[in-house]
C-alpha cells in the first residue's frame, strides 16, 4: 500500500474517534512529522507517514528524538496494522 494511501486511512480513522489529524508543514524546519493528531481530552500526537518498510530519514530520527526528549509521543506508522495499533492505544486512553 502507498505511503498515501496510509495516510488518508490514517486521517480517516482519527476523525472517526474525534480528533484531527492535519498535515504538518513548517517552512525551514526539513524532517518535521507529517500529522500532528489532536486527540480528545487534550492530547497531541506527532505522527510520521512512511512508505512500507522504508525507516525514517536521519533528520526525520533527530525530529522524533527531540520530541520524545520533550515528553511528547512521536509514531512512524508505515503499515495498515500500524494504524490498527496506533487507534486502538490512543482510543483507550
């Protein structure tokens, strides 16, 4: 399945449990998550897009270091069962 593709199932699945899920672009900041995902209750989630297989570039790593330093929760979700995983743990918080 195409990165894509996984990402509009991705969107689709958010709003279906009340959040959002808009594409991130921050001009000069190369390798930011693609989603941010604002959940119900407060929650933000930083969520980067890969094709199947492929890993995160290195800047894409640095971006999720420093967000996970910062206490925030980053996901790469490069698979359907990705997705599955990821609303199920958000979804039952």
């Amino acid at each position: 399945m195409r990165e894509s593709m996984l990402e509009r199932r991705l969107v689709r699945e958010v709003e279906r449990i009340g959040g959002l899920a808009p594409k991130w672009v921050s001009p000069g900041n190369r390798g930011v998550p693609d989603r941010i995902v604002i959940l119900p209750g407060g929650r933000t989630v930083y969520v980067e897009m890969k094709a199947p297989g492929k890993p995160l570039e290195p800047l894409q790593a640095k971006w999720a270091r420093t967000i996970r330093k910062m206490g925030h929760r980053h996901y790469k979700i490069d698979t359907e069962e990705d997705i599955d995983r990821f609303i199920a743990e958000v979804n039952s918080e």
